[in-house]
C-alpha cells in the first residue's frame, strides 16, 4: 500500500532540510514510516509543497545538530522526481486536509492521487493495473486525428466532425480535447465556455468495444468525483442533433443565440 508522510518546515529550516537529505519532526505519527514510503515537505511560511522523495531509512536520530537539535524524529530522504516540484497548498489542500484538519500522513486513493500531483511519470511507472492514460494512448493510436472541421479543429470521427461543426455554425465557443487540470490529467472530446463557467461534452461511440467502455467508465468516475458539469451524447442523438443539443446546452445554462 502507498503511503505518503507529509514533513513541516520554514524559510530558516528548508535548505537544510533539501542539503542534508533529512526530515525531520517533534511529532510521533512517523514512527511506522518504512524504507521506500514517500515525503513531501510542507513550507508553511510560503504555503508551498514540496516533492518527490523516499524514505531511505527508518526513524532514528541521524544529526543531533540538525536544525538546532529541535527535531529527533529524523528519517534520511532521496529525490525521486527528475526535477523539485513546487505547488501551491491551495492546489492540493483537498488531500492534505479532512474536514479542515491537516493530515501528515496519507494511505490508499488518497495518497496515489496525490503522487500523481507530484510524479505523474514515476507513479505510471509502478502503478498497477490499467490506469486512464494508458486507455487514453490506445485510444489516440488507434484513432488519430484525420477530419478537419469548419473551424480548423482536426477530430477523430465524422461523429466529433458533426458535433465541431454544429458547435462552431451555433457560434458556441469551444475546444477540442482540451487537458483539464485535475490531477488525473483528463482530456474530455469537448469543452465548452459557459457564462458559469466550462461545461464538458463526450460523445459515446464505440460501446461495442469493451476497452473503449472501460474508458468511459474510468472517464465518468472522474466526472463524478470532480463534480464538473457534464454533457454526453452517442450515436443516436446525432439523428437529431439540433434538439437534443440545444436541449441538454439549455440544461446547462448555455442557450442558442
């Protein structure tokens, strides 16, 4: 199980941290941390989240001067992302906090959906199972971008033509395969600009494909836990495209001008 252990720090204790390789805390819930689990540094002083390491020992007392023989709880550290990763607290506090308390330590969905955040690569590299972005390669490979639409957008089947270009003849403002900045990287067919906001538009083709539907799924989980406003379409809805869009568009606060 992937665990992540979240470590504290300042202005005036940061570079010895990051120098010496070395966490450090007062507090015991490091206590079980094992060889290989992760860290990320919390500045508290910047609100910044600093990462990737590992672990490479247990607790222990390893420099009885560090950071003024404050912190004995010590544990050695490597870095195992290519570069040091900085976010924002505010970016990632819907992990680091339950219910407005801040959690040190992390297990589970929890903690490999902030991995993602900090070493996307890394994470893929030892994550098990089919994950999106592995659907989501097989899917562009197999299906690349070969019909042009009216505005220049270039989609994978005459279905997403249709879609593009009754969009574009509505004058509804929107992207194709945009990247949202979630931390799984999602990239819905459409996105479409709304006076509330960007609503997302997938349309539902090969249902017949059992990996296309463990896409979808995967896709729609997504949806559901980011709670973002969702329009989906499939093949007969194309029948009669002018209602059932306008109509679903009118759903979400979008209307036909």
């Amino acid at each position: 199980m992937i665990k992540i252990y979240i470590f504290a720090c300042n202005n005036n204790t940061m570079t010895e941290c990051i120098e010496k390789k070395l966490f450090g805390v007062k507090k015991d819930y490091v206590r079980d941390i094992s060889i290989g689990d992760y860290c990320l540094l919390y500045n508290f002083d910047i609100k910044m989240v600093f990462g990737l390491w590992k672990a490479k020992s247990k607790i222990g007392l390893y420099d009885r001067n560090a950071w003024n023989g404050q912190f004995h709880n010590q544990v050695k550290v490597e870095r195992v992302s290519k570069s040091l990763i900085q976010l924002h607290f505010d970016k990632v506090k819907h992990y680091l906090q339950v219910n407005n308390i801040f959690v040190w330590k992390l297990y589970g969905n929890r903690a490999q959906d902030l991995l993602q955040m900090f070493a996307h690569d890394y994470y893929e590299a030892i994550s098990k199972g089919l994950v999106l972005d592995n659907l989501e390669e097989d899917y562009r490979n197999r299906y690349p971008k070969k019909y042009r639409c009216a505005d220049g957008h270039e989609v994978r089947s005459l279905s997403e033509q249709t879609i593009d270009n009754w969009l574009f003849s509505h004058k509804i403002v929107h992207s194709y395969e945009p990247i949202i900045h979630i931390p799984e990287k999602m990239i819905p067919d459409f996105e479409i600009s709304g006076k509330d906001g960007q609503v997302y538009l997938e349309f539902w083709g090969m249902l017949d494909d059992p990996i296309y539907k463990m896409r979808m799924q995967k896709k729609l989980e997504i949806y559901a836990k980011y709670k973002l406003p969702l329009i989906e379409l499939n093949i007969t809805d194309l029948q009669n495209l002018d209602f059932v869009l306008s109509k679903k568009l009118r759903q979400k606060g979008i209307y036909i001008v």
